[in-house]
C-alpha cells in the first residue's frame, strides 16, 4: 500500500471474495474495460479487441508482431516491455 495514504487503509488478499465493495468494484473495471476494449477495436480491427478484450491470446500476440503496438497497447506488460518500437509501432527489437 501507498504510505501517503488520505485515510486508514488495509491490504486484503483475495478481496473481492471477502468484501462486496471491493467486488463490486471489481465487476465494473471489468465491464468498463471491456466497454472499452469495443470501442478500441473500432479505431484498431486488426487486433480484434472485440473479441479477446485485450488479453494476450496467441492470435493477439502474432497480430502485434505481425502489425506491431496500437497506441494503446501497454508497453510496459510483457511481452511488450522486452521490444523496441519505431514511432509507428513497428516492432525494431524483440528480446523475449
């Protein structure tokens, strides 16, 4: 936890299946992503975005080699975070 916190505050391992509030928090980050993981695949179809939400399924993966990083893609997740992309996000270097 961070320790400049406002307020008093707890770790909870395993939260949202001891506390309502933290699953219920939980189910919305879930629909809102993948509200927005629909939209995204609008500006970014060759990702299919739609359909795996973002997650790093093997066809998600081949099609980021193959296209490279959307400006969306999170470059500091694996497997991202061990290439080098050119301003395009085409990939330059891959050392995963």
């Amino acid at each position: 936890l961070p320790t400049n916190m406002p307020c008093a505050s707890e770790a909870i391992v395993k939260g949202d299946s001891k506390e309502f509030s933290i699953a219920a928090a939980s189910i919305l980050a879930k629909v809102t992503r993948d509200r927005l993981m629909h939209e995204y695949d609008v500006l970014y179809p060759q990702y299919s975005l739609a359909r795996h939400k973002g997650y790093p399924t093997a066809a998600h993966r081949e099609t980021v080699k193959k296209c490279g990083a959307s400006p969306i893609h999170r470059r500091t997740f694996a497997p991202l975070k061990h290439m080098t992309f050119d301003e395009d996000g085409n990939i330059l270097t891959d050392s995963s």
